[in-house]
C-alpha cells in the first residue's frame, strides 16, 4: 500500500507502522532492543508497530532515530520555500506571522440626525 491523501489517520498509522517493523527487522533489531535504545517501554514500540493512534510523536521520532530514519524525516515535511516574488518583496527579512485575508472596509456614509435627502 502507498502512502496518499485518500487513506484514513487509521490506515496511514498502520501502514507507518509495517514499514517501521520492516526496517526494524531488516536492521536484525527486536522490539525490545529498538525499546532499549529509544528508552521507551517495549509496549510503546510495540504499539507503534501496530500503528495505535495513541502513541506519542516523540516515541515515533526515538524509534526512528534508532533505525537511522531521522534524515529522511526531511522528505516528510520538507521546507517550506518562498516564492522568488516573496523573497523580493522580504528583501532579507524572515516572516515573523502570516497576515490572514485581508478584507477590504467600505467607510459608511456620513450619518444626520433626521434628515431626509
């Protein structure tokens, strides 16, 4: 199964979790001794590799850290890069917030007391 879009949380923990026993039986490591060398608990690992939505990211980061996974991270969320029209109008500057939409106000009329035009 491919990692896209259309798969569930469910699915994509799941599948997430196969590659992570695959890589983890590949480097000829059991649960205990990634458990051991993340220092979390032989559950935690073991949950993981069941893709339990209830593990912690930070266990998923050690695990992959274990198996020499953290580089490739990068390929998970990579950078973001501004466009070169950004970058002109920045001119070095780092961005700080994003502005939101900006809407644009009709001033109201000027408001008499009882008067008729």
């Amino acid at each position: 199964m491919n990692i896209s879009d259309n798969n569930s949380d469910e699915a994509l923990l799941q599948l997430l979790g196969q590659r992570l026993a695959q890589l983890r039986l590949a480097k000829n490591l059991t649960q205990g001794q990634v458990a051991e060398q993340a220092g979390l608990g032989l559950r935690t690992v073991q949950r993981l590799e069941l893709g339990a939505s209830a593990t912690q990211l930070s266990g998923f980061l050690r695990v992959c850290r274990v198996l020499g996974l953290v580089e490739r991270l990068d390929l998970l969320v990579p950078a973001a890069v501004a466009s070169p029209m950004a970058q002109l109008k920045q001119a070095g500057r780092k961005r700080r917030r994003a502005s939101g939409k900006k809407t644009v106000t009709i001033p109201p009329s000027p408001w008499t007391w009882g008067e008729r035009a």
